[in-house]
C-alpha cells in the first residue's frame, strides 16, 4: 500500500489522456482567488466518514469565495470524498457519482494501494489530494481542476499511473485486436454467455472454443482489470455498456 508521502504535487491536463496512453502535460497550480483565474462559483458537496473530517473541509473550503458549499450532487458539482483508504463500496459510490449523477469527484485519501490507482481513475476521478496535504489551499485547487474536467494528481501517484498504462499497453501489443483497457470482442462473448449461465464447457461448445481457451480469456481479463472472480468481471462488462 502506498502511504502518501510528503511529495510536492503536479497536475494532468487530463487523466483520462494518460489512461489512453497519452501522458498529459503537467500544468502550473491556478492561483485561487485571483480575479480572472475563475469567474464562477462552484459547488461543492463534501462527504467524509466521521463529521470532525466533514466539518475540517468544510470550514476550509467556506474561506474561498470560489467554493458555493451545498448538500447534494449533481451535473455541474464537484463531489469531495474525504477516506482514510479505499474500498468497493467507495469505488461504487465513485462511479455512481461520476457516472449517474453526473458530478465531477475530488478524492482525498489517505492511502492508495497500487492496484487500486488505474480502477479509481477508470471510475471518472481526475483529482486526489493525499489526506496530509489537504490544506485549504491544496483542496480548492482541486475542486477547480475537477470542475474543469482536468487532472490534478501528486506527483507520485501521477508517475505510478504512466508506469501502469505503459505496462498494460506493453501487455496488450503481444495480443493482436486485445486492448489496453477494457473487452475485447471474444471477451464479450464469454461473458455474454457467462451471464446467461453457461459453464465452462457449454461456453467453448457455442464459440467452438476450447475450454482452455474460454479458461484462458477469463484469466487474461480479470488480471488485465484486476477483478476478482466471474461475478465481478459480469458485473464490469454490464456496468461498462459491453453486455
């Protein structure tokens, strides 16, 4: 697990340029509060586990008149989840935030392990903050990334994330027509039929596959996605729009 270390930070033109295999240009800090640096409001609805971690940020960001606090998220909100680490159940919330409610997500967290780095940034976060440099000043800077739609990563995390999508493109070069981030057409498949309920055999029996290679593609995707059984890989192709 990576514990945030005390690293100057640096920000991505886009993460999810950096996910496609484009690094993106670091870009120099906005100075917050000067006129003509952001010319509207933006709202900001925190979420933390404990109400002391909640009210810290909230008593941070109410200094700057850039920030227009408020409960709930939606299209043009930036949503600022405070945790000490991640979870499943904070990567779901993650996505439902980006992916339903249409918000843009600032992640503050304490900890990151490193299999866990590409599936934050794969649930639409463009900006982390480690939790022992959440001052006021670094948290505001975020916000305003995010509700740009830019990234906004320390300077370690950014450099972990390029050596990720580099390995994984570097993976994917070897196997013709398989991509560096999400299904190929084969991998639908199988997963179409796992869905239905089919078994190993009866899968390699409708694709004329072998089950070793039925076996195979499963192995391949959920190492490549770092899911962890059948049912998460099924639950990933359903939530992704492939099945």
């Amino acid at each position: 697990m990576f514990n945030s270390p005390r690293t100057t930070t640096a920000s991505t033109a886009a993460v999810t340029a950096v996910t496609a295999g484009t690094a993106g240009a670091v870009r120099t800090a906005d100075v917050v509060g000067t006129t003509g640096v952001f010319d509207r409001r933006v709202p900001v609805a925190v979420t933390a586990p404990d109400p002391i971690s909640r009210e810290g940020a909230v008593s941070q960001l109410r200094r700057h008149p850039e920030i227009d606090l408020c409960e709930e998220t939606g299209p043009g909100t930036v949503a600022l989840l405070i945790e000490d680490a991640l979870d499943e159940a904070t990567l779901t919330r993650l996505r439902r935030i980006v992916r339903s409610e249409g918000a843009r997500a600032v992640l503050v967290v304490g900890a990151i392990r490193e299999t866990e780095l590409l599936d934050v940034v794969e649930c639409g976060v463009g900006a982390i903050v480690w939790r022992h440099e959440a001052t006021d000043h670094r948290l505001v800077q975020a916000v305003l990334a995010a509700s740009r739609g830019d990234g906004d990563l320390p300077a370690d995390l950014l450099g972990r994330l390029i050596n990720q999508v580099g390995t994984l493109h570097r993976g994917a070069a070897g196997r013709a027509g398989a991509p560096s981030l999400g299904l190929a057409p084969r991998e639908v498949d199988v997963l179409r039929l796992v869905a239905e309920g089919f078994d190993t055999g009866e899968i390699a029996g409708k694709l004329s596959y072998s089950e070793r290679t039925v076996k195979n593609v499963m192995h391949g995707l959920t190492t490549r996605l770092h899911l962890r059984n059948r049912a998460h890989a099924v639950a990933y192709a359903l939530r992704e729009g492939y099945i």
